[in-house]
C-alpha cells in the first residue's frame, strides 16, 4: 500500500513537471510545496494527519510564491 507521504512527493513531482508545459512559473511552488508536506509526513508520521497536511501545504503554497518567485523570475528570466 502507498503511503500518504510518497502521494504528496508523487503529486509535488507531477506539479513540478506540468510547470514545462503551463506559463507563469507557478506550479512549480506547488510542486515544492507539496513534495515539503510528504517530507514533514514521513518525518512526523501518523502524528501529521489531513488536516495538518493540508494546513501545511496551504501555508508552504503563501510561502514559498512570496519569498521565492521574484528571485527565481529573475534568476530565469534575466531580470535587474
């Protein structure tokens, strides 16, 4: 049986993959997002349930687009 960590680092991976394929340079914080809560699920285990896990993954979503992706666009892009 697959456990819930490797179907969030699964999903994260899928995330991470259709940013190829989808302008904007966001999925790719969703994917990261996702792959940090399947990360903290095996750290945490059964102690990290739904709910948490969908606290978190919301909270790393806010995160990671307001702090990362005006660097990285520039880094990408070629900006100032």
């Amino acid at each position: 049986m697959t456990s819930c960590a490797w179907l969030w680092i699964y999903a994260g991976a899928a995330l991470m993959l259709l940013e190829l394929f989808a302008p904007g340079f966001i999925l790719c914080f969703f994917g990261l997002s996702a792959a940090t809560v399947g990360v903290l699920r095996f750290a945490f285990g059964e102690a990290f349930d739904l709910t948490w896990q969908l606290a978190a993954f919301s909270v790393f979503s806010v995160l990671y687009i307001a702090l990362l992706r005006r660097y990285l666009q520039k880094v990408f892009v070629g900006g100032r």
